[in-house]
C-alpha cells in the first residue's frame, strides 16, 4: 500500500499526458496536422482563460504581466525645461498624485511630464543604504526621460490621514542646488511647503542659465529658434509666484536672459525688448 500511494501522485501526470498525446495522434491521422495542433491550441487557451484569475495571482505572473502592459516612458520635449513627475508609491486610487498635480500645474515657466511609473523604496540594511538605492533608481528614470528634474516619493497614511513625502532629483549637478531633498506637506491636503517651491525654483534657475549659455555660446550659429521659446520659459519662470530665489540666482537669470535677448533679436531681425522687459521678480 504505501508502494503504491507513493507512485499515485507521480502517475497522474503520465497518464494526463499519454491521453492527451493518444487523442492528438487520432485527430491528426483522421484531420491532419494543422487542424490538431489548431484545435490543441484552442483547448489550451479555453484552459487560459477559465482559469485566468487563478493564473494571474501565481507569484511572477503578475509581475510579468505589469511590466508588459506598461507603456514607453515619456521623453521631454527638446530644448525646453521639463519637470517630470512619477506615480506616487503607496497612493490608493492616485488622490494625492492628482492633487500633487494639480498643484503643479500652478508653477509657469515649465513642462510638466507624467511618466507613469513610481520609485519604490527598497528594503535595505538601513534607512541611508535604501535612500541611495531609491535615489538611483530616480536617476535612471530621469534619463530615460530627458527631463531636468524628476519629483517622486510616497504617501504615508496614518489614522485614515495620507499625506505626500516627496522628493526631487536634478538630471544633474549644478553649484548652489540640492542634490535631492524630502519634503513632508504641512496638511493631508496639498499644502506644500515654501522650502519646495524655493528648491525646485532654485534648480530651475541655474539650470536655465546654463541652457541659455549654451544657445548663446552658439552665436556664430542660426539658434534663434531654439532660443525662442526657451526665452519665453525663463521669462515666465521669473514671473512666476511659486518660489523665492536668492539674490545670486536672480542676478544670473535676469543676466542670462538679457544675453539670450540680445541674440535673439541680432539672429532673427525682431525688436528687442527693453533689457528689464518681463524680468521683475
């Protein structure tokens, strides 16, 4: 008895498989191939699809079936500044991913571009070990991207409260900006903190200085058209009422634009506007 309970499991699939192979040769020899390995196939995807849920919760499957069904990410439009935004880790139904937003969508001067995948924070022997791991993980997603800036982080909930923990990383280093910082909102709502305006806006501005400079370094070359509407983001990006930058930074803004105006109006023929013009702030 025990002999034979120890071969009963192993004989099932045998006697499965013999079934399954003597039916298939009786199909084949009375219809011919195509028509078995047509009707084989067809079984075997009833099978799929009856037992899709079952499939689709077996440990690997889901993941696979995820990273399919993702879309391309996105690249920022060339020769503008662009600030891209993941999906938020932890964030039930996206709520505070649209009010993040929104919020956004406030800030002139800049592209905004939702890549639609998230930096997971990793488990790690420690809490500066998985920061470095995440913020890796950040920079390969921003250069994949094109853009200047990536946004991403989590939300934490607590006693039915959620609110956002964000992040932001920089497609590179410049003198005078964070590499990256953490930003806890003030409220559950969307109240960001006048730090993240100031960080962000700080970054933009050097950044734009050097994106100008690199037109204007150009000027034996025809780059009025580039120039354009990169001048119409920095301007903006000066009027804009989110964030405060030093007086350093707006110096150099104001004199890079000023530069970049100057160009612009010996290349393309256009009246120069006044030096002050669209600058105050």
């Amino acid at each position: 008895m025990a002999e034979q309970e120890e071969k009963g499991p192993l004989e099932k699939p045998i006697d499965w498989f013999s079934g399954w192979k003597a039916s298939f040769e009786r199909i084949r020899q009375r219809f011919g191939m195509p028509v078995a390995v047509l009707l084989t196939l067809s079984v075997a995807g009833g099978l799929v699809w009856w037992n899709w849920d079952d499939i689709a919760k077996r440990p690997g499957v889901e993941a696979i079936f995820a990273r399919f069904n993702q879309r391309a990410v996105p690249t920022a439009p060339a020769g503008r500044l662009t600030i891209a935004v993941a999906d938020l880790q932890d964030d039930e139904g996206r709520k505070q991913e649209k009010l993040l937003r929104d919020e956004l969508g406030q800030f002139e001067g800049v592209e905004l571009q939702f890549v639609g995948r998230a930096i997971e924070w990793p488990v790690a022997n420690s809490e500066s070990e998985a920061k470095r791991i995440a913020e890796e993980k950040a920079r390969a997603l921003l250069k994949k991207t094109g853009a200047d800036v990536l946004i991403w982080g989590s939300v934490i909930s607590s006693s039915g409260k959620s609110a956002m923990r964000l992040y932001w990383t920089p497609a590179r280093d410049v003198t005078g900006a964070k590499s990256t910082a953490r930003y806890q909102p003030l409220t559950a709502t969307i109240a960001l903190p006048p730090e993240f305006w100031n960080d962000l806006k700080q970054i933009l501005g050097l950044l734009s200085q050097s994106r100008l400079a690199e037109f204007t370094d150009q000027s034996e070359n025809f780059v009025a058209n580039k120039l354009k509407p990169l001048i119409e983001q920095v301007r903006a990006l000066v009027q804009s009422r989110e964030g405060v930058w030093n007086p350093e930074t707006l110096a150099g803004v104001r004199f890079a634009l000023a530069t970049a105006l100057w160009d612009f109006g010996e290349q393309s023929g256009e009246l120069r506007p006044k030096v002050g013009d669209g600058m105050k702030g």
